[in-house]
C-alpha cells in the first residue's frame, strides 16, 4: 500500500464523541451503559496523531490493550472564523476526507481524560484526499479488512450532524 502524507495538518482537530446511535447500541452490547446525549461529547486531538493513508499504526509499548478503531468522516474547515453561527458553519467547510478513529479502550475507561486513549502518535490516520461537493449527511463510512466490510455508519444517524459539529469548532476553536 502506498504511503501519503495527511491531507492536512491542523493547528488543533476535533473529534465527537458519541455521535452515532449504532456506534452507541454497539458500545452497550459490549458491556458499557452509555446513554444517547443531548448534544455529542466534542474533543480535542492532538496533531502528534495524525499519520496520512498507508502508514502504520504504531501501540504503545504500555498499552494493555484493547486497541480499537473505527472509521469516521472528517470535515475540514477552510476559512478563518470564529462565532459562526449553526446556520452558517457548512459554508465554511472545505471539504471531507477520511479518518481513522483509533481508541485504547482500557486507557480510555481509567484516565480522567481521553487524551491517552484517543491522541496517542499515530492515532488518527486521515486521507488520502479532500473532496468537496458531497453531502456529509448522506455517506457511508465501512472499515474494510481482507474479504469484508464491517461497521458501517451511515451519515444520516449522526446525532446532531455536520452542521452542528462544524458550528462547535468554528464557535470554540481559536481563529487559524
């Protein structure tokens, strides 16, 4: 596989947590108790995370494990804001790319924080590309492995949508 540089490199990203209804239900069939939030749980990452398509995820040495992942759309803000309103926050929006949402589980339920769990180097793949002119809330995110495909979110089960998330970013984000 070919190895490419992100796409991008932010000063600062955001992740939500929480956001999909199936990613939800799945996290209760394995044990957890999460209930479905008023608004989605948004997070900082570290830019030390980020790694572009084809490279490898490295585990920490420390890491006890379990390492999981899952497959997200990642929306790019492409203009100086801060404030914008929800209404306006799409038309700040470049464009979409990949992302690779990779989790340590057992650091994620100990730490105080998700910082450990969720922006550990190498963490967050994204890429190959950013396209523009789709519609974020009408696409399907699958992760593929060797002869299937697994967990797909649609778009459309996002708790409060791409709108909503890109608002959050523009409102608390420092201007780029």
């Amino acid at each position: 596989m070919e190895k490419l540089p992100p796409p991008l490199i932010p000063r600062a990203f955001y992740a939500a947590g929480l956001n999909y209804r199936a990613h939800i239900d799945w996290a209760n069939s394995r044990g957890a108790s999460h209930k479905v939030p008023e608004q989605p749980d948004i997070g900082y990452r570290a830019a030390s995370a980020l790694i572009g398509s084809g490279h490898d995820i490295v585990i920490p040495a420390d890491s006890p494990g379990p390492v999981e992942y899952e497959g997200e759309l990642v929306a790019v803000i492409g203009r100086k804001a801060k404030n914008v309103s929800e209404e306006d926050a799409l038309g700040y929006v470049r464009g979409y790319t990949l992302g690779n949402d990779i989790s340590e589980r057992s650091w994620q339920k100990s730490d105080r924080t998700l910082w450990r769990a969720k922006s550990s180097d190498t963490f967050k793949p994204m890429g190959p590309r950013i396209v523009s002119g789709i519609d974020p809330m009408n696409q399907v995110i699958a992760r593929q492995r060797p002869h299937r495909v697994e967990l797909q979110h649609p778009r459309h089960d996002l708790r409060r949508g791409a709108l909503y998330l890109a608002h959050v970013a523009l409102r608390d984000a420092p201007p780029r």
